[in-house]
C-alpha cells in the first residue's frame, strides 16, 4: 500500500538507531525526504548514508540534544519546513526511588520528554496547518497505560504530554493535522539488549535466559522487532491516516491487559 508521502519532507527524533531508526528507513522507502535527528553526529551519519544507499531516498541529518532548548530551537531553524514530525526523545529509560530524586532529575525529565516534543510540535504545527497536511507521532511507552515502581519521574513527563497532545488535537484536526502516540513495550532495539545484558551479568545467568523471562510479560511471548515498531510509527504518518487522531496505541504484543 502506497502511504501517499512521496515528496513529504519528515524530521524523525531518536534516529540514530532503533525504532526511530526504522521508521525513518520506512519513511524514506515510502518517498519521504527525512530528516534524522540525535546527538552522536557519526551514528548519524552512518544511519543516513545507509537509509539512502536502500532506499534511494534524500536523508540528511541534524546532530542536536533535543533535551535542551538550544537544540530544539536550531532544528527549527535548520529545519524550519515539516509535514511529518516523530517526536522521540532518544533518551534510555532509567529507574529511580521517588527519594533519590532531585530537583535537577524532573527538570531534565520533563525538558527530555515533555518540552523537547512540544516545543516542536509549537514550532512545526503552524506550517502544517498553513498546508493542510501534517502527521505529527509521539513516541512514547506502554507502561503510562499501567504505571511502575520507580518511574514517577518518567510517568509525569510522558503524562503531561499526554495531556497537551489531548488539548492541541481538535485545533489542528480541521486542518488535517493529526497527533497520535505510540506507545510500545518490549522492542528488540539496542538499547533494550543493553539493558538486558546488564541484568543478565548482573544474576550471572545466560542472557537468552533473561530474554525468555522478560517475553513471559506479553501475550505474544516474544519481542517486537525495531522493523514491526517503525512501520506502525510510518503508518500513523499516511495520508490515508487524515481521520485517525489524538490516539495512543499501544505496541506492547498484549502486555497490558485493561480494556482502555
């Protein structure tokens, strides 16, 4: 199926690697002209040049930490004309007791994860509504669905966001601009095997061990591929997708088990 975005230009955070990543290549295979967007310029610029090089594609990339406001205002200006926004801060999830916590720590979470996608969805949506067409995703995670024990910092950023996506959709709707959120679980991304090895070192058990255990939590009982992630993410960005808004779906292969 045809996404209808061939010539659309897409600026894609968190790109240089997992789900980002393919929805980027995603993207570009689909004809969009994207834009890739992290802090490691030369991962980067390997992403870039192998997302061209398959699909044939236009890809650049703009190396900048989207968890600060100076970052955030040079993608602007860099890239000033988007009809497709996927806002993922990039930043690893980290766990932390409510008591550890510093005033510092909710600062940085909420510029990671609530400012650094509202600011650009402020500084892009007017464009987008001036053009009558604009795709913004957010990518955010499941367990807002289901909150967890030392998270609270995580849960409150991503909630607020949640919250002022809710507020913007019937402003921007009538000008076929649609905000959906993606929420997923359990991604075989880099980060997640990292962390995976990490937990598996420390009990001293082989990590295939580990990742059986974590994939008893899903109803699919295995992990979703980066690949699955980014076309759910690409597929929210079709034209077709123009009555489709102010959604969180959940990618989590049945880990949440509620109705709504």
């Amino acid at each position: 199926m045809d996404l209808g975005l061939r010539g659309r230009r897409a600026v894609v955070c968190g790109a240089s690697s997992g789900i980002s990543r393919a929805a980027a290549h995603r993207l570009a295979a689909e004809g969009a002209i994207v834009t890739l967007v992290a802090r490691t310029e030369d991962k980067l610029a390997t992403a870039a040049s192998e997302i061209a090089a398959d699909t044939g594609a236009e890809v650049d990339y703009v190396a900048v930490d989207l968890a600060t406001r100076d970052g955030r205002a040079r993608l602007l200006e860099e890239r000033p004309v988007v009809d497709i926004l996927v806002a993922n801060a990039g930043v690893p999830q980290r766990f932390a007791s409510f008591q550890t916590l510093t005033k510092e720590d909710w600062d940085y979470w909420f510029e990671s994860h609530f400012f650094s996608a509202l600011d650009l969805i402020y500084g892009y949506a007017p464009g987008m509504m001036a053009r009558k067409f604009g795709r913004i995703v957010n990518v955010s995670v499941n367990f807002i669905k289901f909150p967890q024990v030392n998270a609270g910092h995580s849960h409150a950023a991503r909630l607020a966001l949640a919250g002022a996506i809710a507020a913007l959709v019937r402003e921007l709707a009538p000008h076929n601009v649609t905000i959906n959120s993606v929420l997923p679980g359990l991604i075989d991304t880099p980060a997640l095997r990292r962390a995976l090895q990490e937990r598996a070192a420390a009990r001293a058990v082989p990590y295939e061990d580990i990742v059986a255990e974590v994939c008893q939590r899903t109803a699919a009982a295995r992990l979703c591929s980066a690949e699955e992630a980014g076309d759910l993410i690409a597929m929210f960005c079709a034209a077709q997708m123009g009555y489709v808004t102010g959604q969180n779906i959940i990618n989590d292969g049945g880990a949440f088990q509620g109705l709504f």
